[in-house]
C-alpha cells in the first residue's frame, strides 16, 4: 500500500463504512415503530440501546473487525474469497462441498442486500424533509427515486473524479452524528447507562418475547458491516480497524445514545429521531448532508455488486459478461452494464411497491443475517481445520458467534410474510443462476473430454501429414487435455495447420492474484504444438495477448499480427441424459448463448479471431 496511513482511513470511510454510517437514520426507529413495535419508555430504550452497544462490539468489533479480517485470501476479503480460501485446504475433506455452498449462498443473499440498501437509505435520508416541512412529504418518493435514477446512469462514467470526495463528506456525516450525540447526551446523560449489559439482560427476562423480536430491528444497527472484510483489499486490515475504532464506533454509538437522551425527555420523537436531534434551523442541512452520506453509502453497495460479481465470473460461477474499467489507475473500479441496469430496475420497483423507508425496513435484515450466519459457518471451519485453534479456545468463540448470528437471524424470519419473501427471492434466483453455471460448465467439459482425441494420436497421424502453413494458430480450449474441437473442425474444413500450434487454456486460480513469473506453463508436444496454461488471479483480467507477448519457450517470440485465434462456440443440445434437469439445461443454454464472446473477455484482437461452431449434449 503506497497510500499513507491517513489517506487509506480516509478512503475506507466513504468505502467501507458508507452502509453501516447512515443506519442511525432509520435502526432507532424501526425498532420502537416499525414490525414489532416497542413501547417508547425508559425500560426499552434502555434495553434496545444496550442491545446495539453490545451488538456492535460482538458483530462488528468481536466478529468482523478482530477475527474476520485476519482471514485473508494473499489480501482479499469477502465471502468468495474466503470460500476460495478454504478450498484450497479442502482436498479431500468431508466440508469441502458444504463450503461451496455455503460461499455461493452468501453470495446470492448479497445480491439481495444490494437491491435494498440503495432504496432504503435514500428514501430514510429523504424522508428528513417531511422533519422540516410536512407538506413536502409528496415529493419524498419522486425526488428519492430521482435520485437513485441519476446515481446508476452515472456509473458507467466511474466515480474516479467524485470519489476523492467519497471520504472528506463521510468523514464530516460522522462528525455531525458525533456532534448532534454529545449534545443531546449532555442535556440528558443518564442515557449512557445503557452501556451496561445488565440492561439489556433485564430487557429480555422482563419482556422476552418482545426483546426477541426487536432482534430483528436492532440488526439494522449493523448492516454493512460484512463491508470492512469484503473491503479488505482495497485498503488493507490496519486502516480499516483504526477507522472503526477511532471514527466510526464512536460516532455511531454516540449517536444512538442521543438519539436515546433525546426519546426519554420526548417520546414523541420517535417519528424521526435522527433528525429531531439537530437545532431546528439546522435540519434541512442535515437532510442535505444524510442523502450526499446515503448516495455514497449506495454508490459502495454498487461498486461490491460489480467486484461480487466479477469474482464469480472469474471463478467460474457465472458466465462471462462485458467487464467495462471506469478508470485507467484503479484496477478495481469496473462496470458491468447488465448488474447496473438490473439493479436499477429492482430498486426502483422496490421503491415503488414498498413505499417508504419503514415498509423498507421490514425487507432488510435477512439477507444481512443469513449473509452473516453463512459467514459464521465458514470462519468456524477456517478457525478449526485451517488455523487449528486448540479445541477448548475455539468451541466457546464459535458457539457465541452461532449463538449471536443465529438469534438475529431467527428473529428475521418473522419478517417474511411483510416484505423479507423478496430478498429471499433474489437470492433463491441467483442461487439457482450460479449452480446451473457452475453445474453446467462441469457437466460440458466432461462430455467434451469424453469425445476428445488423446493429443499424443492427433499428432502422430493427421498433424504429420497435413500441409503446415506460415504463422501461429492459438486454439483456445477449457480442457488441459485431448485435442480442441476447433482444431479438429480446422482441420477438417481447411485441409491445413499452422506451422507453430498453440493449444491454449486460461485458468483462473483460487488465489485474488499470480505473480508473473508463476502466469505461464508451456510443454513441448514436438512437432511444433505447444500446450501453454496460463494463470490469474480471480481479482485479475485475463489479457491473453499481452501474455503471449512475454513467452520466450516455444520458439519465436509470438507477434500478433501473425497470429490467428481460433474459438469454438458451442450449440447446447439440452438431453434427458443424466446430469441435470431438464430446465436447469434450458437455462444454462440460454445464459451460454448470451455469455459476452471469449474474444473480447480475454481481449483478443478482433481481426485475428476465427470462431468455429459445434455442438454439445449435456
């Protein structure tokens, strides 16, 4: 990291914390108003404050902040790369297949938290207005869904220019909630009892089935905070743990605990107790400051959603789509018009059938908690099969994490029936596009390398008698083995081979990054036929040209222009052959058929590619 100590805190402030940063303006409320409604008194504010406080120290500072972030896959973070990690170390274990699964169910569910934290966040901060002037409140869906409108059609022109401000704003929205906290707490401290677990263990044993519910609520309290591990690349572990500690934990709680001063002196606040906070002159300012904090907030959902999934195309579980770069510095700034437009759709639609931040509210949560909860799963198997933490270390922090994660999500189970049915559904429908993928894909290269011809016999009889002719011919294939249908299909129709013969093939490794010298394996087939494998990193762009460039062991150097690369498209023929369903075929066809070419995915020159079709039963 070049970046100084500052400047990455900074950074993490407007990237990381953007989510969890604007729940204060939605959590305390929802959780005395909103699905299971609380009565506004000093017992249950008390209790609820005191849940958040530990909340926050158990999820975010205890799970996240001080386990998670050692679980680096060489620097990278987040569900894939923590499911890559683990199945590195998994050959031949019995929890091999339940990490795969686990991993591809988190990343489904963060397609659905990413569809809801856009909508929910800018309609609550909009929704401020109605604090300052409650004759505006018909224009609080039209000018929230104005906004969120702009924010997608602006993601095709990245966010390098805007970005530098990302932090500098964030970092004044977090000293505002500061600032608005100690007020009200100075004007009524006694607030700041509820630090004390007590209060919350009263709270349960005095209400419990209430406390259990509010579960569901006081959750929000935390969601955005699979952020800092998912995050973890771009900034690095140290700025992102010093930003929670000395910004961002403390901003936030101080915030909740005025909000909490200011609810026990006026319970009638609770219609919007974030911005009831601010002096009454101050609140349209504060409305202005809480959408800019909800926009980044929003714009950093977005930009997981495009790096989610890139790493899932890469990995296999999704099939190739246009991958545009935004900026010619960071790597990771990409755009993927079929994720920005899809989402803009759903959240739109979102917006409009819920209505309301607090409608909102009883959708979000779920995928947040299952999200966490599979999380959970992975990080006891890292701790106990990769770290091999002693057992009598390890079972007590796993059955607190399960114990935690497990009761939030429960509690958000009873959300279903008014609104948690739709992020579930999302992520059933990703779930399903990224299985039939990853199944389909296993199942084409077997019946592909079924049918193909031993290379070693390819060579001895047709290779040697064919006519060869000038130049290079790269056959790119999946398979390491047998002979390419392209080449065969090549052959066939043009009676020739190439003088030099490449039989290429791109593996994306389980790893964010390959080091140069490890990208390139070539092997000598004689005759002039080369196998050559060349390797990425997942949070890497395959730039197959710029490789084959560097090759010095297998003859000449290769120059483009006498080059020829050729490509097999393959035709499915859905089968009642064993493998998959039938409409699991059909689906997996239709998402082969609009996959983005192979020639612009690993940037092959456009006038130098032939394509040649065949056809495939499954």
């Amino acid at each position: 990291m070049r970046d100084g100590l500052p400047k990455l805190m900074l950074g993490a402030l407007g990237v990381v914390y953007g989510d969890i940063g604007t729940s204060p303006l939605y959590a305390l409320r929802e959780t005395f108003i909103g699905h299971h409604p609380l009565p506004v008194d000093a017992m249950h504010l008390l209790g609820i404050l005191s849940l958040v406080f530990w909340t926050m120290m158990s999820v975010v500072t205890f799970k996240y902040v001080t386990l998670m972030l050692r679980a680096d896959n060489r620097g990278e973070g987040g569900s894939i790369a923590l499911q890559a990690l683990l199945q590195r170390h998994a050959q031949g274990k019995w929890w091999g297949g339940l990490v795969v699964v686990i991993g591809i169910l988190a990343t489904s569910l963060f397609f659905g938290e990413s569809i809801i934290t856009p909508a929910i966040s800018v309609l609550s901060a909009v929704e401020g207005l109605t604090v300052v002037e409650a004759r505006l409140e018909p224009l609080v869906l039209p000018l929230a869904i104005g906004i969120l409108i702009a924010l997608f059609v602006l993601q095709a022109r990245g966010t390098a220019r805007v970005g530098a401000l990302f932090g500098p704003i964030t970092l004044l929205y977090f000293t505002v909630l500061a600032v608005l906290g100690v007020l009200a707490i100075a004007a009524n401290p006694e607030v700041l009892k509820a630090v004390s677990p007590h209060y919350a263990v009263h709270f349960f044993l005095t209400d419990s089935v209430r406390a259990f519910l509010a579960l569901s609520s006081v959750v929000l309290a935390v969601t955005g905070a699979e952020a800092l591990y998912a995050d973890m690349g771009h900034f690095g572990r140290r700025p992102i743990r010093i930003s929670w500690m000395l910004i961002v934990l403390p901003a936030l709680m101080l915030n909740y605990l005025g909000q909490g001063a200011l609810l026990l002196k006026r319970p009638e606040a609770i219609a919007n107790p974030f911005f009831l906070l601010a002096p009454e002159d101050l609140r349209l300012a504060l409305v202005v400051l809480a959408t800019m904090a909800t926009v980044i907030a929003s714009q950093a959902v977005i930009s997981g959603a495009f790096s989610v999934t890139r790493q899932a195309v890469q990995l296999g579980y999704l099939p190739r789509l246009r991958i545009l770069h935004t900026s010619e510095r960071a790597e990771g700034q990409i755009y993927i018009p079929i994720v920005n437009w899809s989402l803009l759709v759903l959240v739109v639609l979102l917006a409009v059938g819920f209505g309301s931040s607090s409608n909102l509210a009883a959708a979000y949560g779920i995928s947040v908690t299952g999200t966490m909860l599979a999380g959970t799963v992975m990080l006891a198997l890292l701790i106990i099969e990769v770290w091999k933490w002693k057992l009598w270390l390890a079972l007590p922090v796993i059955a607190w994490l399960f114990l935690v994660d497990t009761a939030y999500f429960t509690a958000n189970l009873t959300k279903i029936p008014d609104g948690g049915w739709f992020p579930l559904l999302i992520g059933l429908i990703a779930f399903t596009m990224l299985t039939t993928w990853a199944r389909g894909r296993f199942l084409m290269q077997k019946r592909m390398k079924e049918a193909a011809m031993p290379i070693e016999i390819f060579i001895k009889s047709a290779a040697r008698t064919a006519t060869r002719v000038p130049g290079t011919a790269v056959f790119m294939t999946s398979s390491a083995s047998g002979v390419p249908p392209a080449l065969l299909h090549n052959l066939k129709h043009n009676k020739v081979l190439h003088e030099r013969i490449i039989l290429l093939t791109v593996v994306i490794d389980e790893v964010p990054y390959v080091d140069l010298e490890d990208r390139i394996e070539v092997i000598d087939l004689g005759d002039n036929f080369f196998r050559m494998v060349l390797r990425y990193g997942f949070m890497q762009e395959p730039d197959v040209p710029a490789t084959l460039r560097l090759v010095e062991t297998c003859g000449p150097q290769i120059k483009m222009m006498e080059t020829s690369f050729f490509l097999a498209r393959q035709t499915l023929l859905p089968s009642e052959r064993p493998g998959m369903a039938l409409w699991r075929e059909k689906l997996f066809a239709w998402m082969l058929r609009n996959a983005e070419s192979a020639m612009e995915f690993f940037r092959l020159p456009t006038n130098r590619v032939v394509e040649l079709g065949s056809q495939v039963e499954i």
